[in-house]
C-alpha cells in the first residue's frame, strides 16, 4: 500500500530570525514510517524541521510551515490508501511576517496571529480523501472526549490519542502511550517505546484499510 504520513512540529515565523513552533521531535511519525517501510509499504513522509535521520526506504518530503504542509498533502494524499496525521501542526501563524529582526521597544509586545489550514480536516474536504484516514490527537485533559470529537468532526476512521501533560510520554520522549479512539469503542496500548508502538500501529491500520483497499498489487 502507498501510505502518507505527516511528522514533526512546522515553524512560523516571526521576524527573519525567530519562529513559532512546538515540541514535537517527529519521533513518533518517523517510527510509523520505518514500521511501514520494513514492512514493504510505499511511504511519503511529509516532516518538519527535525534532528532525526531520514529512514531508508521512504519518500521524503521536507516541509517548513503548516503551508507548505497543506500543499504537500495536497499534492501526494490522493496517491494514498492510507493517511497518518501524526505531526504538530501551528494553529496560528503571523497575520504578517515582519521583514526585519523585531527590535525591544517597550515592556510588552502583541503579535497578531491568524489560524493556519487545518490539514487533517482538509483530507476529506478540500482533497475528496477516499482513503483510510488517521489523526492523532496531543490532549491534556478530557483524552478521550476531546479525541472522539476530532474523530467525527475531521471525518476520521481512528484517532491514536495521547496525553501530553504527562513528561514521560508524548512530545520528545521516547516512548508512548496512547488511546486508540474509533467510530464504536477505544481501545488503550499500554505504555511501549515509540519504535514498538509504531509497528504496532502500522499493523492495526494496514489491517484495517485492507477490506477496502481494491487499487493495490501489494497486499
Ligand atoms: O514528535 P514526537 O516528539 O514524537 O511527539 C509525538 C506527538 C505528541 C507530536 C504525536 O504523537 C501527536 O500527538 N501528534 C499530533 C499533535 C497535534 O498537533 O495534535 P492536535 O490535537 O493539535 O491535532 C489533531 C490532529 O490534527 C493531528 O493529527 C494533527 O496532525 C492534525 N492537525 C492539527 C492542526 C492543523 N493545523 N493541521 C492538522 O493536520
């Protein structure tokens, strides 16, 4: 199967030298997409900025902004049976860049912020997506409500949820523990190094994308 996954924080940015951005190390993403690479998959890893190495095998598509990230999913999910959202994309981004450093001026400073696209929404919407569809979900409180309402509202057949409150688990750790929250039930994977969580996620998702995936020679 030919599987899209999206990894790592985006940045945005403020002035020539300074950005917004989140803690995301793309470690989880990247796990999903050697799991699905050793595995014999097709894979286009769509990844910001991070430290990581880029895994063999895999298509690999650098992305900088949430923008940029829209347009690449744009242009790659309709080749895909299967997308998994797993990078952490800014909300909100600079109305304007500023052209020049920001200089101190007085004791406090406002940026005005507009929301960026929201890519996992858009699959369905503004891609016509088909596909089987995977989002994750970084909640630090009401886990599986909050997931469950992402779920239904950006046409989701499974978000993998976690909780980064917690310093253990979650952005830039090594390891993770996440809720798998679909249409009827949830189901928690216990606690396991991304690695391990990766190839256990490829394997329940390739499962379940199978029954409707008729246009591959690979599965
Ligand atoms: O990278 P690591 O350090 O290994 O950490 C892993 C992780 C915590 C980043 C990862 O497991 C994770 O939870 N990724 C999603 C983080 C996130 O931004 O979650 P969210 O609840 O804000 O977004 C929900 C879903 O919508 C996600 O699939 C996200 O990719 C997607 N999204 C969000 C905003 C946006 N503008 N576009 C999107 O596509």
């Amino acid at each position: 199967m030919t599987i899209l996954i999206t990894a790592g924080p985006t940045r945005e940015a403020i002035d020539p030298v300074r950005y917004l951005s989140n803690r995301s190390s793309g470690k989880m993403g990247y796990a999903l997409a050697e799991a699905a690479a050793e595995r014999g998959h097709r894979v286009i890893l769509i990844s910001g900025p991070t430290m990581l190495a880029v895994p063999d095998g895999i298509d690999y598509v650098p992305v900088e902004t949430a923008d940029d990230m829209y347009r690449a999913v744009g242009k790659w999910i309709g080749d895909c049976e299967i997308a998994i959202f797993a990078a952490a994309v800014a909300d909100y981004r600079m109305a304007e860049v500023a052209g020049q450093k920001i200089k101190k001026k007085g004791e406090t400073l406002t940026l005005e912020l507009v929301r960026t696209p929201d890519i996992l929404a858009s699959a369905r919407k503004d891609f016509s997506y088909q596909g089987l569809l995977v989002g994750f979900a970084a909640e630090t409180e009401n886990l599986e409500n909050n997931a469950r309402g992402k779920l239904e509202r950006k046409g989701c057949d499974l978000v993998v949820a976690n909780d980064v409150s917690r310093r253990d688990i979650g952005f830039n750790s090594s390891e993770n523990e996440v809720l798998l929250v679909f249409p009827d039930r949830s189901e928690l994977l216990p606690m396991a190094s991304k690695e391990h969580l990766g190839h256990v996620l490829v394997e329940r998702i390739v499962a379940m994308a199978k029954p409707s995936c008729s246009s591959c020679s690979s599965c």
